[in-house]
C-alpha cells in the first residue's frame, strides 16, 4: 500500500513532473520526425499521443503504484515479480544497459557538434574534420569521463538543475521568438494545408515510425521517485497526467513552430543533426540579434549534454557493479579497486563503446554518423520501452497474485490487456521495421551497409547480456571442480 511520505524532504508532485518531463523529451526530439514527414507529423503525434503516450503513461502509474517500495529496481524488479524468475529480471536490466550505450554515444558526439557551433558559429564541421576523425573524438569523451568519473559527476551534479532549467528557459524563448516572428511580418515557410499534411505512404514511412515512440519514451522513470511524494497516492497519477499534457503541447506546438520556420519540401539534409542551431541562428537574425541566440542555445545544450553523459556513465557502471547482476556475471567484470571503483566494468563500456563508434567511423560524412546512432537508437529505446507494456500485462494476468491496486488503468481485463498487447504489439513493430535505414536511398550501398550494421549492433548488444550469464556458469562449474 501506497502511504503518506511523513519526510520533511519530499518532493513537489509539479517538481517531479518536469524532473522526468526533462528525461522524457528533449528540445530536438521533434525535429527528427519532421524531416521524415514535413507537417504529416503533426497527425501521427496527435494520433500517437491519444492511442500510445496516454496508454503508456497510464500504464507506467498502475505499475509504479502496484510495485511500490520496489522503486529501485524499476523495470527489471517489475519483471522478476511478474515472472518469478530472477534470470529474466537480469536480461531487462540488461536491455536498459544496453539501449544506455548508443545513446551515450549519441550525447558525447552531440558534444562535438555543439562545440563546433560555439567555435565555427555555422554547419561546416563536416569541413573542417573526417567522420572517422569525429568518432575518435566522441570516444575521446566519453573515455575522459569514464576515467574522472567521481570528480566529472560531482561537478555536474551541481549544473545539471541548472542546465535543465536554462533549456527549458531556451524551449519558451524559442516559442516567444516563433510568436515575435509571426507578428512582425514573418513568412509562414509551411502552411497548414491539405496539400502539406496528406501522407505520402512508403516503406520509409513506416520505418521512421519508431522515432516518435523514441521522443516520447520514458514515462516508466517517474516510479523510483514514488516514495519521495508527500502524497503518493493522490500525487503520483496527477504527476503522470500534467506530464502527459506538457508533452502533447511541446510536440504539437514545437512541430508548429518548425513549420513556421522551415520548408517541409525542402529540409537542410543535416536537419537531424543541426536542425535545432538552425532554428535559433534564424530567429536571432530575424529579431536582429545575429547569432546570439543559437550562442546561448549551443552553451546551454553542451552544459545539458556534460551532465547527462556524467549520469548515464554513473548509472550504466552501476548496473554492471550492482548486487543483483553478480550471480549472472563473470566474477571479473565485477572486480573493484582498493577505492571501490569497478574497473572491469568501466573498461568493458568504454570497449563496447569503441566497438560501435569504430563502426560508425566507417560511414563517409559526420551527418550519416549521427543519423545513424539516431536509427540505431530507435530499434533499441523502444524495444526496452516494449517490456513495460509486457510487465503490465503481467500484473493484469496474474492480478490476484499482487491484491488490490490503488491505481487502475481501465478496470475491465480484457479491455486492459487489450491495450497493452496493442501498445506492446505497436512498440515491437515499430522498433523492428527500424531496422531498416533511414537514410541513404533504399537498394543502394550505403542503405545495404547501415542495414548490417544495425543488425549486428543490436544482436552484439542484446547477445551479449546472454552470453555473460554462460561465461558466469561456466567458472562457477570450473571452481566446483577445482574444490
């Protein structure tokens, strides 16, 4: 049972609502769909935020609130409840380390993309270094904050907040100077028409399904945070609903923005990765203010971006090291230092790292670098996201086993699991249709070679959390045998 957190140090259910809002999406989220299909997005995020991301944010309080006082443990605990087997418990946290890695790799080249900006103040970086050169940078940062882990973290701890709050800072500048543009005689680059929201239907389109699912993934953080509600019971589903109406108004009302701006037709081919500079570069030259404005967006998105490769490091070494893994892993992996820092494990990231940004290294230009570990993103982040719908129809199947819940998404059963096996069937889908490219034309080399390279990442990635568990029966059968 949910009860009253008597704790002086709670936390405000609004507080908690933007602390995971911030997780949730980011600033340049819809910027990606909106260059696969101009403003015929802006359906698919209206049909996707009522048919999915409110199911899935419904789901995700039923499960925080039935799994109470096991907030800890998250998803791989909902699991092992669900399932009564610690194995599969295991393999889901090894999923949530697993689509860690590709992101991590995403946020530290974003680093470089963004330092470039600060520096250059325009798109030319493909000028100026190799892709392969790129990628070596990338690992570069990610190795210095493997290496100064502890100090790195501890001085980002202090920023983060503050780097969170000055994006959202940047998010409302970004809608006030859409508003000033409009009102002092700025061209509408795509209007809302028929000709322009009709959908052109292509295997391409329904490859690039799983980026918004991507975007809006998320929701199922929110539950370790139960217990430090004064109010669990009453808060917790209020904080789940005012993050389910901030996300729908950022999307729809950022896409809107993107049409004010940029010509559907005619999207920069570097959109993914530049699209959100372009769009604070425009404004400030529209408001007379030069390139201060994408100045202050790029230094606040580094800051955002140093922090949250400090936190994903930290809870990704975590994992490897934590209590719960050490009967499913090889003893040297876990291997700690006099300070207690688990080197094995930082080593084994930072290889698994290098692994696919080696790979990545492979693709001729830095734009198809990045789109790539966006592709490579959406096949893991929703394959994950894809457990939490297999947990709640779990809780739902062998609801008797977990007694009365306090909070109940749709109280008849089979209309429950109706909704999760449409949202677990829908997730699935998506995250595997992603497999096939985003980018590069469909046949050609390129499209064949990005193509392998998902498969074999994915496989390595999620093969990998399969295989240690063997190595680990194997050397607890070679120390029998040597007793």
């Amino acid at each position: 049972m949910v009860e009253e957190n008597n704790k002086k140090n709670y936390m405000g259910w609004v507080t908690l609502t933007m602390f995971v809002y911030l997780t949730v999406i980011s600033f340049e989220d819809p910027f990606y769909p909106y260059q696969e299909y101009g403003l015929f997005v802006l359906v698919l995020w209206i049909f996707m935020l009522l048919f999915y991301q409110l199911p899935y944010t419904l789901i995700s309080t039923q499960l925080g609130m039935a799994y109470n006082g096991e907030e800890e443990g998250g998803l791989s605990s909902w699991i092992r409840r669900g399932t009564g087997s610690d194995l599969l418990g295991y393999a889901t946290g090894w999923m949530y380390w697993a689509q860690t890695i590709p992101y991590l790799i995403d946020c530290a080249s974003s680093v470089v993309v963004s330092v470039s900006w600060v520096i250059l103040g325009n798109r030319s970086l493909g000028q100026h270094m190799s892709s392969f050169t790129f990628s070596l940078i990338t690992f570069a940062i990610i190795l210095v904050f493997i290496i100064f882990e502890n100090v790195v973290k501890d001085a980002l701890d202090a920023t983060s907040l503050w780097g969170g709050i000055a994006m959202v800072v940047m998010v409302l500048v970004f809608f006030v100077m859409i508003i000033w543009s409009l009102t002092h005689g700025g061209h509408i680059a795509t209007k809302l028409t028929w000709s322009n929201i009709k959908p052109h239907l292509s295997l391409h389109y329904f490859s690039s399904a799983s980026m918004l699912i991507f975007a809006m993934s998320g929701a199922e953080l929110a539950a370790p945070y139960i217990s430090r509600l004064k109010h669990p019971k009453r808060d917790f589903p209020k904080t789940m609903w005012l993050l389910f109406i901030v996300t729908a108004m950022m999307v729809i009302l950022e896409t809107l923005g993107l049409a004010v701006l940029f010509d559907a037709k005619h999207i920069p081919n570097d959109f993914k990765m530049n699209g959100d500079y372009y769009a604070f570069q425009l404004l400030g030259q529209e408001a007379g203010m030069g390139n201060s404005l994408m100045l202050a967006y790029s230094i606040v998105c580094l800051v955002t971006l140093l922090a949250e490769i400090a936190a994903l490091i930290d809870a990704a070494s975590r994992f490897l090291a934590s209590d719960t893994t050490a009967q499913y892993m090889p003893s040297w992996l876990l291997k700690k230092t006099k300070t207690g820092r688990p080197l094995n494990s930082y080593i084994f990231t930072a290889g698994t790292t290098l692994i696919l940004i080696l790979l990545g290294g492979t693709l001729p230009e830095i734009n198809d670098f990045v789109n790539w570990l966006l592709n490579l993103n959406t096949i893991v982040s929703p394959y994950k996201t894809s457990v939490v719908f297999l947990a709640f129809l779990l809780l739902r199947y062998k609801r008797k086993s977990f007694g009365e819940n306090e909070y109940v998404f749709i109280r008849n059963r089979k209309g429950a699991l109706a909704v999760g096996w449409w949202c677990f069937l829908l997730t699935f889908t998506c995250a595997t249709m992603a497999f096939l490219p985003q980018n590069g034309q469909f046949g050609s080399d390129k499209w064949f070679k990005q193509l392998w390279m998902n498969i074999v990442v994915v496989l390595f990635l999620f093969g990998t959390g399969f295989i240690l568990p063997l190595l680990r029966k194997l050397e607890l059968k070679r120390k029998k045998n040597k007793e």
